[in-house]
C-alpha cells in the first residue's frame, strides 16, 4: 500500500458499453487524482459517467482499459483489502426493510473491527428521531442519510458518495456537509458525484466536470471559474437621465440593457472587470442597489461545453 500520492487514480481510463447494439464509451479516457483529505466533486449531468466512474474506483466494474489505483491498490484485483480502505454509498441501495435504523447500523458495525460508535453517527446525520423506524418506513431523505451512514461506518480512508444530497433538505444538506468535512479533515479522501454547482462550489476543493465521459474541466472551482467564467453581471440602479456613455464605452462591459421605471433606470451589465466596473458605478453614477452575479460553475460548464447544465442531461450514444 502507498503511503504518499493520491488515495485515488485514473490513468486514461476508458469503460465501453453497447447499447442496442451499439457500443459507446460511457467513461471516455479520464485521468483523476484524488488526495488524502481531499473533498473531490463529480460534477456532470445525467449520464455523463459518474456513476461508472465511481464504480470502477470501488471495484464494482471492470475498466475496459486504462488503470485504477486506490491506495495503490487495483480495485477489481484486490476486493478484500479494498473493502478495508474505501466504503461507497451507492446511489440506490436495498436495506433490511425490517431492521430499525440503530439496528441496521449495528450489524453494519460489527463487520469492522474498529467501527463508528452507530449512535453517534445516528446523532451527526440527523437520525436520532428515526432510530427506531424500520428502513421500510423512511422517508427519502432519511433513507438517504441512512446510506451514507453504512458507508461511514467503516471510517473508509477513502469515501465515495453518489449524489449524497439528492433528497434531503437545505438543514440536512447543510448537516451532511458538516459530516463531510469532518471526515476530510481527519485525512480522509472524499470523493462525491453532484448535479449541485453550488454543493460542488461550497463543499468541494477540487472538482472534474464530466460531459459525455469525458472530464472537460478539472481544478479548484474558484480556479476553473476565473479561468473560463470570469464575467460577472452586475445590476444597478440610477436616477433617470444619467449618462451612461462611460459604460457604454467601456472595453470590460457587454450585454448592457436598461429598464426604465418612475424616475430611475436599472441597469444590467456583463463584464470581466468588476472591481473597475464598481468603482465607475459608485463614485461617478451614484448607483444603487448594486447586486453582482457570478456565472459560477454553471458559467465553466456552458463555455466549455457550449450547453447549459440542465440542457446537458442526455442519454451518450443514443444520438
Ligand atoms: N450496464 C450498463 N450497460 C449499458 N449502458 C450503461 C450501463 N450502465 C450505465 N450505462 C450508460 O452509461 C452512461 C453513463 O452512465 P452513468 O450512470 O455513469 O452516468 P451518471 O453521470 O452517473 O448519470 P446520473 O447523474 O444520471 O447518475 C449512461 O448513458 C448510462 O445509460
């Protein structure tokens, strides 16, 4: 086992499926590399590969080329070491419909020799209200909870989480992301598939945004936005009659339009300069009500990919 380097790799790794008789490459040469300590986001619409990805790292699926390195280890080669360094929380699971949520955690415990305390990640998770409903009557977000659950229970060295959010509310989201970074300040690497550019932004430290199998854009999103999203719109409002021919002029702004409305003008900018651009609207416009939007990873996505995030959500090798 390798005490330095990346907790995960992917060195071009390539997973083909056929689909009516058509075969297509669902993950498509993805290189990644995820660090101990690290919270590591997939980000991509339905069918980009995540799923596939995340499997093959947990050894669930064979890559059809190309190699996978978990704590060095070949994940489909080694399954019983594998087991003791990496738990996942599938994206859909079967529980023991029967078992209570304290049941279910502890027979889960008993399979490590030195397992979580299941009442105390029963409390982190937000489960103390449902430990004694059988898994047959949660509802979505607590069975989702329970799930991630069971993948902690083995205080994994490396963490994987398909779509753990998908389900909960902003209080339980905002609980499991607590639980997430506890687990990567402790020295564990996370590695978590999202639909949520703000979960990815507000959680993660590094992320690879995955279209169509491929990995398009990968680093700290603060990074991959100033790299490929830096324009910000900027809303503002003015007294009727102001001139607006410095803005207008400006290099650093596109896309302006005005609404007049009783007296005032609001007025929506796009630029790459929003420093400059503040100064110019504060002090030489009076404006007010200034509001400024990042376009975010959103932004990173439609420029590399030319679609929009939603738009995106597409079946590869169908078309
Ligand atoms: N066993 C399989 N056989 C054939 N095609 C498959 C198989 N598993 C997945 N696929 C296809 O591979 C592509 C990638 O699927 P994958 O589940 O990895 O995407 P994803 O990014 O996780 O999507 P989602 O966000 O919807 O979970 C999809 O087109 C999917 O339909």
């Amino acid at each position: 086992m390798e005490a330095t380097g990346p907790a995960v790799s992917l060195d071009r790794v390539i997973k083909r499926y056929e689909r009516n008789g058509r075969a297509f490459n669902a993950v498509d040469g993805v290189d990644l590399a995820i660090q101990p300590g690290g919270v590591f986001g997939l980000l991509g619409p339905n069918g980009a590969g995540k799923t596939t990805s995340m499997e093959m790292i947990a050894g669930l699926r064979v890559p059809t080329s190309g190699t996978v390195r978990v704590m060095g280890l070949d994940p489909t080669a080694y399954r019983a070491q594998l087991r003791q360094v990496l738990a996942i929380q599938p994206q859909h699971a079967a529980l023991f419909e029967q078992q209570t949520v304290a049941e279910l955690l502890r027979v889960w415990a008993s399979f490590y020799p030195d397992a979580e305390d299941p009442d105390h990640l029963i409390a982190e998770l937000g489960l103390t209200e449902s430990r004694n409903v059988r898994t047959a009557k949660l509802s979505g977000g607590q069975r989702q909870r329970v799930l991630v659950a069971t993948a902690l229970i083995s205080r994994p060295r490396v963490l994987v989480l398909d779509e753990p959010s998908t389900g909960l509310d902003p209080g339980a989201r905002q609980e499991l992301w607590t639980v997430i970074r506890a687990r990567s300040g402790a020295g564990s690497a996370v590695l978590l598939s999202t639909h949520s550019m703000e979960e990815a932004t507000a959680l993660c430290d590094q992320v690879a945004i995955m279209h169509r199998g491929r990995v398009v854009a990968s680093g700290a999103p603060a990074d991959l936005i100033r790299k490929h999203a830096a324009e910000r719109r900027l809303a503002f409002t003015v007294m009727h009659g102001t001139d607006l021919t410095v803005l207008r002029s400006h290099a650093e702004v596109s896309g302006l339009t005005e609404n007049h409305d009783n007296g005032s003008v609001r007025v929506d900018l796009t630029t790459s300069d929003t420093d400059a651009l503040l100064g110019l609207v504060t002090s030489r416009l009076s404006g007010r009500d200034i509001q400024i939007r990042d376009a975010g990873l959103e932004g990173v996505f439609l420029r590399l990919t030319g679609a929009s995030f939603e738009a995106a959500d597409e079946i590869p090798g169908k078309a």
